[in-house]
C-alpha cells in the first residue's frame, strides 16, 4: 500500500510571537512583536537579447533569441510593531545609529516565529540596523495598546533551519 505524504503544517496569524535576537547580546533585544511586516525577497530579472546565426523560418537572416538570468537579490525592510513597554531597548539602538555609530550598530539578527511556544521558522538578517522609530498616537481617554514601532534594513537575508 503506497504510504500517504505528510501533510504540512500551516501556521496562523492569530497564534504567534516574533523575538528579535542580535549578535554579541546574552539574551533577547527585550522584543517580542505582535506584527511584522515586509517580509519579502526578490531577485532582479536581466534580458538579454541577441541574434543568433542560426535561420528561423524563411528569413534570411539570423534569429532571435531572448534570455532571462537572475540578477541581483533585493529585500524590503522590516517594519516590527509591538506593545509599548518601559524598555528603551529599541530606541537605544536607534539612538546609537543616529549618534554617528551606525557602523557598530548594524548587527546580525535572528528572528523566529513560534506557534504554541514552539520556533517554528527562523530568519537570519545580516548587517541590520534601524531606520525608523514611531509610537501610536497618545489620547488620554483611550483604552487602547499604545504601540511601539520600529523600522529596520539590513543587507542579507535568509531563512534558516531551526
């Protein structure tokens, strides 16, 4: 009897955390996300065209032929949305890059979803570095999670094994 495929398992929106690890920290950036958005890599299209020697039909003259290669990869940055806390781990780090030591600041980050408490993908982000810093807008008769946001670009990325 021929044996069925595992069937995948598929995780949801509604049941996950996201933590934002650095290199050279003992521990997490005091970071655990309710959104991220932007998770995307492309990879650029190069057309090239020529005339070959070859004959195509009745012309008499050589034929065309269009290729397509892989040109460079490029990604989105990151836009990371979490409750506000009393950390200033996410505007200190963005403080450092602006006081004119962003090179020391571009760190490697690792950031793994989890679904039931368990990582369940993993995102490696090289060189990374953050460009923006927001909070939602206050109002004193609000009920609402103020939200703390925070925008980051980094060079590489790549999705690795757990």
């Amino acid at each position: 009897m021929a044996k069925l495929p595992r069937t995948p398992v598929f995780f949801t929106g509604a049941n996950f955390y996201l933590i934002l690890k650095l290199d050279g920290s003992s521990d997490v950036l005091d970071a655990v996300f309710l959104e991220c958005q932007g998770f995307n890599y492309s990879q650029d299209v190069i057309e090239f065209s020529e005339v070959t020697s070859g004959r195509w039909g009745k012309a008499n003259k050589g034929k065309f032929v269009q290729t397509r290669l892989p040109g460079n990869a490029k990604s989105g940055n990151l836009t990371l949305l979490r409750g506000m806390t009393s950390s200033m781990a996410l505007w200190n780090w963005f403080e450092l890059t602006q006081d004119g030591n962003w090179a020391k600041q571009r760190k490697n980050a690792l950031l793994t979803m989890y679904d039931d408490g368990k990582p369940q993908a993993r995102f490696e982000l090289t060189a990374a570095w953050p460009t923006r810093y927001k909070f939602s807008d206050v109002k004193s008769n609000s009920q609402q999670l103020e939200i703390e946001e925070v925008e980051v670009t980094y060079e590489g990325f790549k999705r690795v094994k757990i």
